[in-house]
C-alpha cells in the first residue's frame, strides 16, 4: 500500500509507483493538485480513483501491465482528453 504520508506532499509534480504489489489508489489522490505525472504500471491495480479526474496539472498516466480493463482505460482517455495514457509496452 502507499503510506499516506504520500498524499501530504502538495508540491509533488511526479509519482512513479511502478513495480510494486499495489492494488488500490486512495482518494486522497485529490490532494496532489500539482501532480503532473502518475505511474502505475506493473501494479495489480484494477481502477483508478475518479478523483484523478479533478487533477487539473495531470498530463501522462502510465497504466501498462495493471489490472485496468480496457473499458477503464477508455473511460479515462474520454474523461481527460488531454492526457496522454500509456496502456501499452
């Protein structure tokens, strides 16, 4: 799991969670509003929280080799546009 000390660190414009067990993002996600950059792939994750909708500096997810389905992936690529979401090797 991440600690949720993670979540207090505002300022953080890059998070790179690849290669590890985790399996679920908190909603406090919210709170990296300066967030520009989230990596989740390797992860047996199977969604990504609505809240990184809200992420108005986001502008890359890398989500290859989760648990995401394709229909996931989809509904995050219509709903940020201007996200570049890697989902493929």
């Amino acid at each position: 799991s991440i600690p949720n000390e993670v979540y207090s660190l505002s300022t953080i414009t890059y998070l790179n969670l690849g290669h590890n067990k985790i399996d679920k993002l908190s909603s406090d996600i919210i709170k990296l509003e300066n967030l520009n950059y989230l990596g989740v792939f390797y992860n047996p994750l199977k969604s990504i929280p609505s809240e990184v909708m809200s992420l108005k500096k986001l502008s890359f997810i890398s989500c290859w080799k989760t648990n995401i389905s394709q229909k996931e992936i989809d509904k995050i690529k219509f709903r940020l546009p201007n996200v570049v979401v890697h989902d493929t090797e």
